[in-house]
C-alpha cells in the first residue's frame, strides 16, 4: 500500500529497501519468526505470523501477519500479504490471560468447591480443585462425567438432592445440605448454593454454585441435639416440676412433673406469662416487684436457698410448695431455672407428727402416776 507509515512510522522507501523486514523484527522473536516464514514458504504453504517489531521511534509493536503464497509455473513466486497491529488486541488478551491466571489461582485456593454447569448437568463448565480435596476423586473424573457427583450422596440423601437438582430451574437456584460419601467410606457433610444465571437472551443458561465441607458444624450441632434431648430426657423424667422462662416471665420449658403438678400441658403455658398459671392471685404483685427488680438490677447471681410457699394448680386450688430459682444470664439474655416440689404431704406427715406429740403429751400429763424417762446413768431426762 502507499501509507505503510501509518503502521509503524517508516516510509515507503524504507519498506522497499532489501532487508526490511527482517530488521523491524524484534531481536528476541527474530530468529524463530524468519525460521517460520521460511519453512511455510518453502513448503507452498499459506501461513500465519504473529510477532513483536519496532516501529521507527523505537516503539514496540506487535503484528499479525496473514501470508499467501503465489505460485507461477509451479514454483513460489511471491508473496502477498497483510499485515495488522494487533498491540491493543494482545494486550487485552494478555490482561484477560492473568485475570483468569489469578482467578484460578483464588479459587484454587477456596477450601470449598466452586462449580458451573450446564442446566441439565450434562456440561460441566468449571470445577475448582478443591472438589478433589473434599469428595477424594480427582478433578478430572467430574469433567468427564459431570453426574460423578450425584453418585456420590448418601442414599438418604440423593432424592431429596435429586429434587432440587432437577427444580433448579423453576425455583432459580438452590441451597440444601447433603451428605456424601467419599471412596474411603467416610462421611461428608455439604451446604450447597447456587443460582440459575441467564444467557445474552435472557434465558437460563447455566448453574454456578458454592459447596463447603460443614461436617464440623452439622456434627457440633448433631451432639448439641443429643444432648439437648438427654438433658431433655432427665428433666422430664425429674421428681420436681422443672419450669424455665425468659427474662420476661414467659415460660419457656414445662416438664412432665409440672404437668402431673400443675394440671397444664406444655402446649398450653409455652410462651405465657408465669405468675398466671402458679401464682396465686394475691402473690402475684409481689411476684412481679420481685421478678422487675431482679431484671432491672443486671444481676446475674442468686445466693442458694429454697423457700416455701403456695402454688397454684389448673382446678384453682393452692397447694405448699418448696421453692429453687436459678438466674442464668448468657450475654445480654436473663433466663430463670424454677424447681418446685410439692410438700403437701410433708406438711399433712408434719401436722400429722405435732397433733401425734400433743395427744401424747396430754395423756402423760392427765396420768394419775407420777412418770419420768432416765437415761443410761439413771439421770432424769
């Protein structure tokens, strides 16, 4: 063309001189660019160069050039050719190249298994390493079959996991815990997560999801369980009626021994107020003083000690009670511990002893014999 000096700021003469090309080459990609040309030259081949050369004002450039070779009378004649700066190209590329580089990198390092796949799962799209960390196969295994996964779920599992694999697109997206278990037979728990995202149309396209490993988390939460129901267990199974409530005077807790005491069900008190299911009428001021002071004071101690007083059952009637309140404050929450048992016949078996000693006394002292106790010494005592 009659403008090369657009390109890289040589005239036309220059262009023209023996030699050119050769010396715009930059000296690292020099030998292996003219090696190249030469070869595909010599084979009749068309081909295709990329490399780096230095434009008049010492710049670096880097072009593209798209070769065809011309024959006449069987025999390379000519070439012709364009050449294309593609500096910006490459440098874009290049940028896109260590984006990616550095975004493999993060999620290679990701102690969970980031993935994308096509809708129906019959694509896998990306899968990070750590997929070979958690499930113990290699990565490859989940490239070539993008279904290896779902073989893996527990049996318990896999219908559930099935369900909302195949919902994923009514429902945009998913987030469940499953278990899977891994070639050596040990058991995994994961929280997966992912969401339907649409193509250029608009459309559902893939699925990209997160799936952690959070076999700590569900077994501190399996043991915590267990022994919530055996704590739960020995407190039912408790002589004293069991009752907690929150810092309002809400219950919270109501054992077996509170409903045989009281007459209520737990479904019946859970979440009311205290003082109105076994407080007497005419203590529940005092009740409620107590209880707001308490509260208010951001106590959290309680000295021991049992104390005795009226209960109130279902059918209206009262009854003595012994008496053990437990404050327990966890960060900013107060919540209260009440043991309570039932001492009506400890008072009848009292009363019944007392009346016992009166009738005793009245008949010694109504004797018309004179009558005394010694002890072993002869001693009156």
């Amino acid at each position: 063309t009659r403008h090369p000096d657009s390109l890289l700021r040589y005239t036309v003469e220059e262009w023209l001189a023996d030699g050119f090309w050769r010396r715009i080459l930059h000296p690292a990609d020099r030998a292996a660019t003219e090696l190249l040309a030469r070869a595909e030259t010599d084979a009749g081949r068309d081909h295709l160069l990329e490399y780096r050369a230095l434009t008049a004002d010492g710049h670096e450039v880097r072009l593209r050039d798209q070769v065809r070779v011309v024959r006449e009378h069987g025999r390379v004649s000519r070439l012709r050719g364009v050449m294309v700066d593609i500096t910006q190209r490459h440098r874009e590329r290049e940028e896109f190249r260590e984006t990616r580089d550095l975004l493999d990198s993060v999620l290679g390092s990701i102690d969970a298994i980031v993935y994308s796949h096509s809708l129906t799962l019959h694509e896998r799209r990306y899968i990070n390493p750590a997929v070979g960390r958690i499930f113990g196969r290699p990565p490859e295994d989940f490239v070539r079959n993008p279904r290896a996964w779902l073989e893996m779920v527990h049996p318990g599992d896999r219908s559930r996991v099935q369900q909302a694999v195949e919902g994923v697109v009514v429902a945009g997206g998913l987030d469940l815990e499953y278990r899977i278990i891994r070639p050596d037979g040990s058991m995994v728990w994961l929280r997966d997560r992912a969401r339907v995202v649409p193509g250029a149309d608009g459309r559902p396209e893939r699925v990209d999801g997160i799936a952690g490993d959070v076999t700590l988390r569900k077994e501190a939460e399996l043991a915590l369980q267990r022994s919530e129901e055996q704590t739960r267990a020995i407190i039912d199974s408790a002589l004293d009626a069991v009752i907690t409530t929150d810092e309002g005077g809400r219950i919270t807790g109501w054992n077996q021994c509170a409903v045989t005491t009281f007459g209520w069900s737990a479904g019946e008190v859970l979440g009311r107020p205290l003082e109105q299911i076994i407080v007497p009428p005419d203590q529940r001021a005092d009740h409620r003083r107590w209880f707001r002071g308490f509260r208010d004071s951001g106590s959290s101690e309680l000295p021991p000690r049992r104390m005795e007083t009226q209960a109130l059952r279902r059918d209206g009637t009262t009854f003595p009670v012994e008496v053990s309140l437990s404050p327990i404050r966890v960060g900013n929450r107060l919540t209260f511990s009440i043991f309570l048992r039932d001492i009506s016949e400890q008072r009848q078996d009292g009363l019944a002893l007392r009346e016992s000693e009166a009738r005793y006394r009245a008949l010694i002292n109504s004797a018309p014999d004179g009558i005394f106790t010694l002890d072993v010494e002869g001693r009156v005592v």
